[in-house]
C-alpha cells in the first residue's frame, strides 16, 4: 500500500509541473503580447498628484452648526432660558439623580 501510495504521489507531483510548465510558459507569452510599449516620458495623471489641504477660511466665526454667530438669532435666546450647570450629580440605585 505504502509503495502504491508513493508511486501516486509521485505521478501527482510530476503532473502538477507539467500544468504550472505549461500554465507558465502561456503567462510569458500573454503577458509580452498584451504589454504595451511604453512611451518615453511620463507624466503622472491629475489623481495621483498630491492634493493641497483646503485653506480653512474663519473657523473661529463659525459655530459648530456650521453657521457664524451673526446668523444665529437664538443664541442669545439659548443662554437666558438654560438651566445653570447642577453643582452636584450623585448616584442612588443605580440611577443618576442630579441636585442643583
């Protein structure tokens, strides 16, 4: 059985580099049929040149809305009508109960 075994093994292996032999060879020729010539000087496409980070234009008038505070008419209104921050937030089963 053993010698069986080897005698397959073998067969296998010799016509698996037969197929990659074989499988090689046609990739060389593909690859120097399909191969265009290339041309002498090249340039590098507009999507590989590397891309200047946006200059940021007034950050500091804007909000983080996305509109500068002149726009904002309820700002003002937000700052009267809020609650003050509580001074103390504690913890009783579990469930945060907040004690101005």
């Amino acid at each position: 059985q053993n010698k069986q075994l080897e005698e397959d093994i073998k067969e296998l292996e010799a016509k698996i580099k037969q197929r990659n032999g074989r499988s090689d060879v046609v990739l060389v020729k593909e690859q120097e049929q399909t191969a265009p010539p290339a041309p002498v000087a090249l340039k590098s496409p507009p999507c590989f040149q590397k891309e200047q980070p946006p200059v940021p234009e007034s950050d500091a008038v804007r909000t983080i809305e996305g509109s500068n505070t002149a726009d904002n008419r309820y700002s003002e209104l937000v700052s009267e009508f809020s609650k003050a921050e509580p001074a103390v937030v504690s913890l009783e089963y579990g469930v945060a109960r907040m004690t101005c």
